[in-house]
C-alpha cells in the first residue's frame, strides 16, 4: 500500500525522485489523485510552510519544495476531474501601484497554489480599477496586496477603499503583505488579515475561506 505520509516527506526533504516513485506507485495502486494530492502533497507544504515560520526552512528550499509540488500538480491533472483541478477559490494576488518588488509576493502565490487555491498572479504596479476588474471577472474569494515600499503603502489603503466603493467588499476577503505592512496597518486600512510570510499567508487564507 502506498505510504502518502512518506510522500509528505519526501515533498519536505524536496527529494524530488523519491516523490515521483511515490506519486507514481500510488497512482499506480489506484489510489484517488485527490488523496495524493490532499494527504500527500497538500500535507506537506503545511509542514513547509511552517517550517518556514519558526526559521527552520529558508525562501531557496521552499521555492525548491513548491517547484516540486507543481511539477507532481502536473502528473496528477489529467486525474483530477475538472472541478477539483480548479476546485479551490479563486484568489488574486498582486504588487499595488507604483511598486515593483515581485520575489515575496510570487513564493505567497506558489505557496497558496500549494493549498490548493486557484492563484492568479497578476503582477507589479497595478492600479485599484485592475484589481476591481480582476474580482469581477474571476469571482475571486481572496484578493492579495503586496508593498514592499513604505512609499507605496497609501497604495493599499486606497486599493482597499475602491474595492468598499466598488460594492464588492462583501464577496471578498483581502488580505496584506511586504515587509513595511504590519497587523495595525492591515487593521487601520481595513483589510482582513496581514501575513508576515508565505508560510503563514497560506494558514491565514485557508482561516479566512473557512
């Protein structure tokens, strides 16, 4: 019987091989891809993921450890039925205006893709109207806002009034990071959560859906 806890290991030790052997073995034995995935996979960047907050794991091994997560995704996708595939909610992740720092906020969408989300990376330097328009058109539950200049903070603030203004603060939760942001700031601008990394991004977005 294949061992979908030794899978979790191996996705955190990101031995790549043993992964896939595993993965394959288990599809092999006809074991439902959605179990790989959740018991398996999913599990294992939870532990990654806090691993990351209490420092014993650093940016390279967790970028090392989604990139392998993603390429298993691949092998399962074909398995996994269209609605589980893109089964999780919908979240918009992107750098507010006049900012081009990209590196936190892409490890925050390979960690939530990671749980499990449909992850929208949008990019660096987007107006309030784009985030409005990608709400809108994805349906999205969670919308990400990322600063990393104190500059460009006020950014957020205004991404969030527009969003209030839009009428679509009810149907979205929304959610801050970037190294000047803090809990009395996400608190002050009225956003639903700050995060002070990817690891503990994935933990608030999965409380926030629930």
């Amino acid at each position: 019987m294949a061992d979908l806890s030794a899978m979790t290991e191996a996705l955190v030790d990101c031995d790549e091989d043993k992964l896939f052997e595993l993965v394959n073995a288990a599809l092999a034995e006809n074991i439902p891809a959605t179990d790989v995935l959740n018991q398996g996979l999913i599990a294992g960047m939870d532990i990654v993921g806090e691993k990351m907050e209490s420092g014993d794991m650093f940016i390279p091994e967790v970028l090392m450890a989604a990139q392998v997560m993603g390429k298993c995704v691949e092998l399962l996708k074909p398995l996994l039925g269209e609605d589980e595939a893109d089964g999780g909610a919908n979240v918009i992740i992107g750098t507010v205006k006049g900012d081009l720092h990209d590196i936190g906020k892409n490890l925050v969408a390979m960690m939530l893709e990671s749980a499990g989300m449909n992850v929208h990376n949008i990019g660096v330097d987007i107006e309030p109207e784009e985030f409005i328009a990608q709400i809108k058109e994805k349906n999205a539950k969670i919308i990400c806002l990322s600063a990393l200049l104190t500059t460009t903070m006020p950014m957020m603030k205004k991404t969030v009034a527009a969003i209030v203004e839009s009428g679509l603060r009810n149907q979205v939760k929304i959610m801050v990071g970037g190294a000047p942001v803090t809990q009395a700031f996400a608190d002050e601008i009225g956003a639903d959560g700050f995060a002070p990394d990817a690891g503990s991004a994935s933990k608030l977005a999965k409380a926030l859906l629930n």
